[in-house]
C-alpha cells in the first residue's frame, strides 16, 4: 500500500509501516459483520498475491473494490477476479452494487463496464470528483 502508482488511484494515505496494516486487518469485521468483504487474489498457477478484490458495505451500499499489486496491472486479473465477484453476488440475491473510481482511471472503467456497471451520478461525492457506477440485477444479462 506504499507504491505512488497504486496510490495515485486510491485516494488512500500509505500505511506507516507493517504494524499499522496488521491492526487494520485485526479489526475487518466485514466477513463476521456482513457475509462477505475483500479477498486476497493469489494467481493459480504460481500462487502470487496479486492483491485484494471484493465486495464491502459503504454507505448503505454494497461497494466493489479492487487493488492490484502493480507489476499485476493490465494482464485481466482485474475483468477475471470480477467476473467471480458479480457470480457471487448473484447466487446471493444482492439486487445492487456500486463502485468508483478515479476519473482519470481508465482501467477500472473499461472492467466496471465489461462487468455490467453502469455511469450513474446518484453517489457522486462533489469532493471528490470521483466516476460512479451501479449494477443492477435487474438489468444484468438473462434477468
């Protein structure tokens, strides 16, 4: 959580050092408190930690997240990883999920967009300039 490439999508501060990331791990309820959460990503084939996905309540929403570790980039971890997510998602009934992204952050957009989300201004944060998307199972495929 300490590359400048990341971060400069994220919005986050890194952390301070290794300590500070395992009190915030201690304390993620998300999977007790609601069911599910963000994931750790390890690849198949050689078992490296390419990152986080997943899923978390933000505002009275349910929130789709990803962060990759850089060297991940561009290789559709991103499209995979999400598509699993929103197949997930379905068998458990959830109705919405919203995400957001840097504006700038054309990646995200293209797999929010290959994922079924759609551009909507309903929780645009007027601080943060911030692009957001819905998915609705009431419009995905087959519904």
């Amino acid at each position: 959580n300490a590359d400048p490439r990341v971060l400069r999508w994220t919005g986050d501060l890194p952390f301070l050092d290794v300590a500070e990331a395992e009190a915030l791990v201690r304390c993620y309820t998300h999977f007790s408190d609601f069911g599910f959460g963000r994931w750790l990503v390890k690849r198949k084939s050689d078992g490296a930690l390419l990152g986080w996905a997943g899923l978390r309540q933000s505002d009275g929403r349910i929130d789709l997240g990803f962060r990759w570790h850089y060297r991940y980039w561009n290789q559709g971890h991103a499209r995979a990883t999400g598509q699993a997510i929103m197949k997930w998602a379905m068998h458990q009934n959830i109705p919405e999920i919203w995400a957001q992204h840097h504006p700038e952050n054309k990646g995200a957009s293209a797999v929010l967009y290959v994922l079924g989300f759609r551009p909507t201004l309903a929780w645009e944060s007027a601080d943060s300039g911030w692009k957001t998307y819905v998915w609705s199972a009431h419009a995905a495929p087959g519904k």
